[in-house]
C-alpha cells in the first residue's frame, strides 16, 4: 500500500538542523524545500492499488532519490549508502538525521512499478510540466537534434562464446532440450562455462570447434519438441538460430550440403555483440570510431539549454537512425519550429516529414561524393526533373528514366557521349561512361545545399544555435556514458530519467521558484 511522510522523522530534521551546510542554488537544497510540491502524493498513487499491507517507502523519497541517483551516476547500493552518509542527501529526500534509508532493492521494485504502469517516464514528464508552467520555452522556437553512443554494460562476445552461451541457455529454459543435446552434442560439454580447452593458437583446431558448435546449435534447433514457448524460451531459441548464423559461413571447400562450417570473413550487418543483452549492436559514429551499445537521441531548446525530448534506441536499423528518430523527438512539440541538426538529418525524407509537420529545417546538407577526386559532384550537372533531362558540364543533355528500384531512383546515361570529352577525367573512370543517380526529393537536396553554401543568414543562424547542443550532449554523458542495465527499455526510462534530472538542474540555475503554487523563473537570482 501507499507509504506516507511521517509526521515526524528518524532523529532532528537534517534541513532544518543543517542548512546552512547544503550548498544554496543546489539540486538538494531545492529537493529539500519543494519536493512535495515537484513530487506531489497523488502523482504515485496508481502505483500502489492497495490498501492492505505494508506500507511502501514514500514514493517521493524514491523519487527524490532516483533524480539524485541519475544525476549524480549512482548505483543502487550507492545510492543507499549517500542517503545514509550524505547530509545533503538526507536532506534532499526528508530523511531525518538517524534514519538508515531503506534496501536498495526498493530501486528495482520502484523502476518496475513504474515500468508496469503504462506511465513509465512521469518524472522526466513531470518536470517537462514544470518547464511549460515556469513559460521559459514561450517564444522560443528552435530545437536542436542530435544523437551519441552509449556503451553497453556487457562484454562483447566472440562467436564461439555467444554459440555456447546460445546453447547452454536453451538446454536450461526450453523443456525436453537439455535431453536433444545429450544426444546429439558433442563438440563440447556444455554443463562447463569455460572456453573449451583446445591449442587456440592453432588454426585447424579451432575451425574444427567453430564447425562443431555450430553443427550442434543447428541439430539441437532441428530436434526440439513441437510445443508452445513462453517469452523466455522462445527468447532462448531466437538468439541460438540468431547466433548460429551470424558469424558463419560454410567451409572454404565445402559443396554446400556437407554441413561444414567457418567464421565468415568479415562482420555481419546488424550483429548481435552478446547474449547477455542481446539489443546491443555494433555502432560507427564515425568512419574510424566503433562502439558496442546504443545510441541516444535528443532534441534541446538551444537558447535554455533544456531538453524536450529523449529517446535510446537500437544502433542499428533505418528505423533508429536519426533521421528516422527526429519526427518523434518533436511530436509533442504542437508548435512550429525551427529544426537544427547535422548532416545525419539531412535526408530527403527527413526534410520532407518536417516541411509536412510544418517545421523549417536548418539542417546541415549531406556532401556530396565526387565519382572522381576532384572531378564533379551532382550540383556540377543542370538537372531539370520535370522536364526530365540531365546536361554534364560539357553541354551534352540526355534524358532521365522513370523511377525504379525500391528507391524509387532516376537514372541518365551518358554512354558513348563520354568517348574522347576532354571533361571525362574530372568525370568518371566507368568504362560506360557516366551515369548519373538521383532520388526523391533532389531539388528540395540541391535548394538546400545552395543555401547552406550561399546564405549568409542561414550560415550565421546555424552556427550559432546548433553547436550549442554539443553542450547537452557532453551533460548527458559526463561520468554516463557506460549503461548500467540491459536491453532497450531499461536503458531508456534510465535516459529519461537522467534527462529529467538534468533539466531540474538547468531550471533551479535559471532560477526556478514557486509562488502560491506557480511555478516560475526569478531571474533576480544571483
């Protein structure tokens, strides 16, 4: 059931005993005055149905808690110990000066219940309340897009660890499959843990092995019993038939039907990087910057430095890209904007979902690859798509092909055109000649790297709004960039609350108070 504040606490009340020793204009000290007010009874009260039991710990000392343990990058068991050391903690939370906290599995049993509620993110959307009524957003109609990797908090696995690992969780959680892999596996005893014990500096013997565990995953799908699986056995068998086909191939000298088995040279799109949490992916922030996690995404008024919108996704997939994730970072905006994002924003359907929205997009255009060193780009060729026809830079004018392909591409060839032009070496180097490409979208693309190359207004605009969401980013991840839980969900509430926590900051700050239950902003504040 519903715990409530005692009316008296567990020794002398630390805020009013100690407050000169709480550093004013902190998160703690504004814990400590109007926690009730931020984290109001009511707000939890659909998490505890009941009215029988014990009395819970009062949700909002869990919930001062957590906004403190986010943005301070605690464990749960340190979390517990700063509330039972801390004074500021103490404080913060209403805990009187001899009161030993509580278990700190009470933070699992917290997240849960929030996570069962359907309303998972009500802090962070608590505060985004307080933002809207303090009004410091009024007025203010820019928002800033952009994303950063977050490492996962497991270890990434060689194949041969994930098929074993794979195999040995479906022995333990699918009925009748420990029986199928006495049988029929025996590459390895998989009641050990361990690596098997093999001479791994010699290249036989571990082909041998990757063949023979991927021999047994495939036996071992192959034979189950026919049954009904609940989630975490059909888990179980997803990620075996997943593993056992991800980082194999068959053998060099294999007919195809010997059932010979190799790693495959090279990595798989969309790999799985561990059992253990297995929505971890494989991330290139960069052409040379590899990173095992996930990706967060964020829109930030940039003037206030607040954020609007969060979200942790998968790091691989079109529907996790940033492109795809900017519509639902401003879904609840209900205004127009102005939207400034580099060039991972810059697709045409991305600029074209925002047009439609009713958003201007000041976002940085993708660049343009010449099929030559040196030689020229698309903006290089007059392209007329409704009259359908494409002239090179040496005058020769062909027509464009209807759109085709899932891209929904046009093509112009240029062929034999290309035969002794003395432009051809800044050009091409096909032996057809040039062809070129273009997509959806290519005259709202070219207008938009004209202006971004030739605006001055626009030029200054973006430089000075859209660098200030590295400042957000470089708060979201200082001392956080390694997750602490696994799989999507988990990570996510985890970033709206650290979201939630950071933004609380920002506004006390700016000068956050509370009036006859206004919210509002003094900026008399020193």
């Amino acid at each position: 059931m519903l715990g409530r504040r005692p009316r008296e606490p567990v020794g002398p009340d630390v805020w009013v005993t100690c407050r000169e020793l709480i550093p004013v204009g902190s998160v703690f000290a504004f814990l400590a005055e109007h926690r009730d007010e931020l984290f109001p009874e009511e707000m939890f009260a659909d998490l505890y149905p009941s009215t029988n039991g014990r009395p819970s710990v009062p949700p909002q000392v869990l919930a001062c808690a957590t906004v403190l343990q986010v943005l301070e990058n605690r464990t749960d068991h340190d979390a517990v110990a700063e509330l039972r050391c801390d004074l500021r903690w103490k404080a913060a939370c209403g805990l009187g000066l001899y009161d030993t906290g509580f278990d700190p599995s009470l933070f699992i049993y917290f997240r849960r219940r929030l996570a069962a509620s359907g309303d998972r993110d009500r802090i962070f959307a608590r505060v985004r309340e307080v933002i809207n009524a303090t009004g410091v957003l009024k007025g203010r109609r820019r928002r800033a897009l952009d994303s950063t990797v977050f490492e996962d908090a497991v270890a990434t696995q060689d194949t041969v660890t994930q098929l074993i690992a794979a195999i040995r969780r479906v022995v333990r959680q699918v009925p009748g499959a420990a029986a199928v892999a006495a049988a029929w596996c025996s590459a390895h005893d998989y009641s050990d843990p361990g690596k098997p014990r093999i001479a791994w500096d010699d290249q036989a013997a571990r082909d041998a092995l990757v063949d023979g565990l991927v021999g047994d995953a495939l036996r071992l799908l192959g034979r189950l019993p026919e049954q009904n699986l609940g989630e975490q056995a059909a888990n179980a068998v997803g990620i075996l038939a997943l593993v056992a086909g991800q980082d194999v191939e068959l053998a060099e000298d294999s007919d195809g039907t010997d059932g010979r088995w190799r790693i495959a040279r090279g990595t798989a799109q969309s790999r799985m990087v561990s059992t253990v949490d297995p929505d971890a992916r494989h991330i290139h922030k960069s052409r040379n910057q590899r990173t095992d996690g996930y990706k967060g995404h964020v829109a930030l008024e940039p003037e206030s430095g607040l954020f609007t919108a969060v979200a942790l996704r998968r790091g691989d997939g079109g529907d996790n890209y940033e492109a795809a994730v900017a519509e639902d970072l401003l879904a609840d905006e209900g205004q127009a904007l102005t939207v400034l994002g580099d060039a991972a924003y810059g697709t045409g359907e991305c600029r074209a979902r925002l047009a439609a929205a009713g958003h201007t997009p000041l976002v940085k255009p993708q660049p343009l690859r010449p099929a030559v060193p040196g030689g020229f780009t698309l903006d290089d060729f007059r392209i007329d798509t409704s009259a359908g026809v494409v002239t090179c830079p040496a005058g020769h004018t062909v027509p464009l092909t209807a759109p085709s392909g899932p891209h929904r591409q046009r093509r112009a060839y240029y062929n034999q055109l290309c035969v002794g032009c003395p432009l051809r070496g800044r050009c091409t180097t096909g032996k057809a000649g040039r062809i070129v490409t273009i997509r959806p979208h290519h005259d709202a693309q070219a207008a938009a790297r004209h202006q971004a190359a030739t605006d001055p207004a626009w030029q200054d605009e973006y430089r000075r709004w859209r660098p200030l969401v590295e400042r957000g980013i470089a708060w979201l991840t200082h001392r956080s960039r390694r997750l602490r839980y696994r799989g999507v969900f988990k990570n996510d509430a985890w970033l709206h609350h650290r979201a939630a926590a950071l933004n609380l900051r920002r506004l006390i700050n700016l000068g956050l108070d509370i009036t006859n239950g206004t919210w509002t902003i003094n900026t008399t504040n020193p």
